[in-house]
C-alpha cells in the first residue's frame, strides 16, 4: 500500500532581515519538526524551501515558500497540485495577532482572518478547506503588549527574548501535534494542541 501524502507548510518571509519575526513563526517551527526528524529542507523548486520524507508511516513534503508572505500560496498550490495532495492533508503554520502569546490553535477552512499569506493560499488552492496551526502573537496595544507599535511593524519585528524563550517551549507541542495530525488525523491533533494557552 503506497505511502499517504501530507503537505505541512510554515509561513514567513524569506531573507535575513526578517529572521526570528513573529510573522516567520512558520518557518520556525517548520526548521524545528525538521530539526527534530534530523532531516533539512535543503533542495528548493517552485520557489520554495522543501524536503520530501518518509515520517510517521507518510510521505511528507516540509515547505518554506520563498515568494514573501502575500504570495505564499503560489508555491504551495504548486506542491500540491504536482503531488497530488488533498487539501485535508495540507497543514500551514502561521501567527496570528488575535490570539494571546504562545496559544496554538489547530482549525480547518474558514476564511483567512487579515492574514494576507492564509488568503492567498485560499486563493491560488481554490479552497479554503485546508488546516492551518496558529501561534498566537499577540496584537500591540493590547493586554500591555507593545502599546504604541503600529501592526505592520510589529509582525515584521523580531521575537523579545521573552517570546522567542515561550516560543521554544511550544516546540515540543507543536512537533507532537504535527506527528498526531499525520498518525491519528485532526482531531487528535486538535485534542493536543487546542489546550495549549
């Protein structure tokens, strides 16, 4: 019996100015689950970041688009249509400003919220049937966080030591609930990761 296919995609901007930012969390996870695995998403095509392997009892495609975050979903679309992968086994790591700071949050379709890099994979997939992971940032001017910081420049702002720190510490969640997603499908994943606050 031929391995299932998953696509688990991190969003960000590519470069080393926007390394570290809470827009990039994305790919952060994203280079940590392949930490993890001892694999690397060295080889590039479609104007992405990738590796292709065997976890889990699946073949998964680990993705960094390289477009910058509003055109994220022209590489992934790619990825999907090529492979074949259906848009229920497509997984995309973002931040999300509504969300209190290092809250994860596993959801499927819906619309994208104001996240530019959500609606444009709901544009070029044609659907919005996908899960997305959210890690929550936290919006500037609110709960004490960052008053005064316009949005645009706080998402593009590195993490405080503080943040990064927390952010480390979800790792473990995130990486296991990943593992979860492809094993045991999104409910369990949710099981695990929707507690995280």
């Amino acid at each position: 019996m031929a391995e299932e296919s998953f696509l688990i995609a991190g969003l960000g901007n590519p470069g080393a100015n926007y390394v570290k930012t809470r827009h990039n969390v994305g790919f952060q996870v994203v280079d940590a689950l392949a930490r993890s695995q001892g694999i690397s998403l060295d080889l590039t095509k479609w104007e992405a970041h990738y590796c292709r392997a065997s976890l889990w009892g699946a073949r998964v495609f680990l993705i960094k688009p390289q477009t910058f975050m509003n055109l994220s979903g022209k590489s992934i679309a790619r990825f999907a249509d090529f492979f074949k992968i259906s848009p229920s086994h497509i997984l995309v790591i973002h931040d999300d400003i509504d969300m209190h700071p290092g809250r994860l949050k596993l959801v499927s379709s819906g619309g994208p919220g104001g996240h530019n890099g959500i609606r444009s994979l709901i544009q070029h997939l044609g659907t919005k049937d996908f899960f997305r992971l959210k890690y929550g940032i936290g919006r500037p001017g609110q709960n004490d966080i960052h008053p005064g910081i316009p949005v645009e420049r706080f998402v593009l702002a590195p993490f405080s030591d503080d943040e990064q720190t927390l952010l480390d510490e979800r790792m473990s969640f995130l990486t296991e609930g990943l593992e979860a997603f492809v094993i045991s499908g999104s409910q369990q994943a949710m099981n695990l990761l929707n507690v995280v606050k």
